[in-house]
C-alpha cells in the first residue's frame, strides 16, 4: 500500500502556525499619576504574573478578567469620569493579587477576597496594627504600620469596584462579611498666625518672581542667571537669590531626555500661585489644577471700582463645572487681591505656556523650556520651605530623632530610615545603620545639626558664622542662642 506523502519524511505532521491568526494582549487603561497633569495609557499585563511581576509565571486564567476591567475602565472614562478613580481602582486590585498570591488563594474568587476583606481578613489585620500615636523613626525595623479604619472602607470600595469591573459579582460577596465604619479624620488646618506668614511669604515670592518673568519674555530680554528676592522673615528681611535657568544635572529616567529644574525661578513661581490659587478658591487639589484658560474679569455695573474674576474647573467625579469667584478686594497681604493675582498668573501662564483655550493655568518647565506634563508639588515645596524658611511650630517634637542622626553621622554611621511593602503587601519600617565615608558622615552631620538648630530658633540660619554664642540657663532652664549672620 503507498504511503501518504506527509509521511515521506516525518511520522508526525508538522504545524504551521499562522502568526497573521495571533491576536497580541492589549491590557491597557488610562491612568495618572499625583503628579501628572494629563492622564496617561498604562499597561497592565503584568497582572497576569504571579504577585504582579512580570518575571514570574504567566496565569492565563486572569487573562478575561484583565480585558473586562481594561474595558470598562474605559468606559468610564469615555463617560466623563475621572482617570484618578481608575488609579485608585487599579491600585487597590494590585495589591489585592499580590495578597492574594502571597497566601495562595486565587483572587479572582469569592474565597480571595473574604481572606483580604473578610471578618478574620487581611484588613482586619492592618487595622489592629495601627499605631497613629507613634512616629516612623520611633519605630523598630520590621514593625507593621498599619491602616485606620477609613482606609480599609476606601480600599475594600475600590476593590470591589476593580472586581466587579473584572466580571465577578462582589457586591455579593459583600454581605458575607460585616463593614468597614471609620470616622472621617480631616487634616488639622494651618493656625491664624501660621497661614498669614504663609500666605505673606508665598505672595511676595509670586509677586517679585512674576512681573521680572513677564517682562523678559515680552521685551525679548537676556533673563539674568539669578533673581533677588526680599523676604520679611519674621522682624528682619532677608535678601534671597532664585537661579533662572532650567537647565538640570541630569536628565532623570526621561525617554526624551527631559526634566524638571524645581527650584528654578520660573517653577517656583508656579508652586507659589498653586498654594495662592488654593487660598484664594478653597478649591481642592484636583480642582486647582485642572484650572485652564481663559479667564475673565468682570467689572461691577454698580461699582466700577469693584472686579471679580471667575475660574471654572472641572470636577470630573461629580460630571460637573466647579467655579471660584476672586475679587480685587485686598486680602492684606500688602494691599495684594485676587483680582491682581489672577492676571498677573494668566499672563505668566500664557506668555511662556502658549495660552491657548482649554490650557492648564499652572504647570512646571522643562530643561528644554516645554511644559512638562507633571507638577510634581512634594519637590515644589521643598524649595518654598527652604528659601522661604516656612518651619512647622511643632518641629521641637523631632529633635530626638534629629539628635540620633547627628551622634550617629559623628560615628561615620547612616541610619537609612523608610517604608517598605513586605511579600503580604504590609507596609513595613525600614530602619538600618550602616556605615559610610567620611565626606557623607560630615554632611550627614551638618544636615542634622541644621535641624537641631533650626528647633530652637525662627530665624533662618543658613550662612551663619562661628563661634555661636548663647546665655546661661534662666529661673525656667531655657537660654538664648545668638546666631552670627553673614
């Protein structure tokens, strides 16, 4: 009998694959970071992976829930939804598989998430583990910091969110365990006397730094390497110097070599008029950024003398326009208003950012004079609080800590103090002491002495001289230190 002529070389058939009939995994959602301005397309495929790292093994079986939650992320999006929910989403379910896959339970079952947000869960867990009452650095390395329990009704809602989203009927699941109920803690506001020097002190950094900006920009000027700014620092003024150029010491992880110079003069303008923005509105965080051009000034019928301007942000999460009034009432800070805030900020805004309508108001430079597409406000404010000298009152709690540095540092010691995730997702203390050279012990050193000096006084203590002096203790054990000044 002949052979079949598949036969003729081989007793198996060999398979051709097709690669035109291979459809690639698209897990994306749109995401943003804090720090952003624009929202961004994230890739999530590496939720596919055992604990969330693409290094480890791939689990086909999440592949359909992946593209119900990449869907219908954008579907909300595509709703008018904010993209900062879905990063709020996307994180709590992040944590969640890697929980989950710690303990080797599938997360995508009604099992997983019981044993993360059940009665004897996870959660339950953290939330016994939480000590507000104590700091970071009073902390042994290894300890659990925990979570209040408002944190837990934030996480276990997003979850359930992300799970829901994903295919799976977690509302239900829901009943099967008793609430999360946290009392809402808000955020102790500044006193009086603490948000006149801020707002004093941010005022006259904005309103020295703006008008120099606009004019180089607009009659074409050499922009000088530094710009003098006279600050009232509590009784006497202190002249301080704010370099202009954008040009940084390295180009950060960019992919087009671009980053952001903070303490440049153009950038810290711009961190001052988002506190002033906030103070000015009572507007939220994400509201004041999303400010966006143009604005207008309105003038009294009644009163001529009387101009109000209306800023109008959207509030993605309530679908709706939120608005401000300013008027050019002073706020006495130097006979300062809103009104002249608004235009002196629109014009610095449009000068060096184009403008153009529906552009943010407020935004950083790049070293490449771009707008960059974050404002990242934790190294803004770095750089306000050093030349601004803008000291927390209860800064004198710290000093133990300061002090533990110094002896430390004075031992050619550096005790490396931070936050950690464990393999459980549990944020953790970190705190070692290893030794270091010579040359980081002494400015490791300088650094906490500068802290411990500046607890005992407001004034602003760089370029000090030696010798110090100080008094002798009085009736109540306190002395005096005098500080030689340059």
């Amino acid at each position: 009998m002949a052979k079949s002529p598949l036969a003729k070389n081989s007793k198996t058939v060999k398979h051709v694959r097709n690669s035109k009939n291979v459809v690639p995994l698209h897990l994306t959602i749109p995401y943003m970071q804090l720090i952003n301005i624009k929202a961004t397309e994230f890739d999530i495929s590496h939720l596919l992976h055992l604990a969330a790292n693409s290094n480890n093994v791939k689990i086909d079986s999440r592949i359909p829930f992946l593209r119900n939650f990449c869907k219908k992320a954008y579907q909300y999006v595509d709703n008018g939804r904010s993209t900062q929910t879905i990063t709020a989403t996307y994180d709590a379910l992040r944590a969640f598989i890697v929980f989950c896959d710690a303990v080797g339970v599938d997360p995508f079952s009604e099992a997983g998430y019981l044993k993360y947000a059940g009665n004897d869960g996870e959660l339950r867990h953290r939330i016994k583990m939480y000590r507000p009452s104590k700091r970071l650095w009073e902390m042994d390395h290894g300890d659990e910091l925990g979570i209040n329990e408002t944190s837990a009704v934030n996480m276990t809602s997003s979850l359930r969110t992300a799970l829901l989203w994903s295919g799976l009927p977690a509302d239900t699941w829901a009943t099967h365990h008793r609430g999360f109920s946290g009392e809402m803690t808000p955020y102790k506001g500044y006193s009086d006397a603490e948000e006149e020097v801020l707002v004093a002190r941010l005022s006259k950094l904005f309103f020295i730094l703006a008008p120099q900006l606009i004019a180089e920009k607009k009659e074409n000027l050499v922009m000088p390497d530094e710009l003098p700014v006279v600050i009232d620092l509590g009784g006497h003024l202190e002249i301080i110097s704010i370099k202009t150029s954008l040009k940084t010491q390295n180009h950060g992880l960019s992919k087009t070599g671009s980053s952001v110079k903070h303490s440049a003069a153009f950038n810290m303008a711009m961190g001052a008029a988002y506190h002033l923005m906030c103070f000015f509105t009572s507007l939220n965080d994400s509201d004041v950024k999303s400010i966006a051009h143009p604005i207008t000034i309105h003038t009294d019928e009644r009163d001529k003398s009387l101009q109000v301007a209306k800023v109008s942000s959207f509030k993605s999460r309530a679908n709706k326009e939120v608005d401000a009034i300013l008027t050019n009432q002073s706020f006495d800070v130097d006979k300062r208003d809103g009104v002249k805030f608004i235009k002196t900020l629109e014009t610095l805004s449009a000068l060096y950012g184009g403008g153009e309508k529906g552009a943010e108001l407020l935004f950083t430079l790049n070293n490449q004079g771009e707008e960059s597409n974050s404002l990242n406000l934790n190294e803004l404010n770095k750089h306000l609080m050093v030349e601004l000298n803008l000291l927390s009152p209860t800064r004198a709690s710290c000093q133990p800590w300061f002090k533990e540095l110094f002896y430390s540092y004075r031992n050619q010691h550096v005790i490396e103090l931070k936050k950690e995730m464990n393999t459980l997702g549990r944020t953790v203390v970190s705190k070692v002491t290893r030794p270091c050279s010579k040359t980081n012990a002494t400015l490791g050193a300088t650094t906490a002495a500068y802290c411990i000096l500046s607890c005992y006084t407001d004034l602003a203590i760089k370029g000090i001289l030696l010798p110090l002096s100080y008094s002798d203790k009085d009736a109540d054990g306190n002395i005096c230190n005098g500080l030689m000044k340059l």
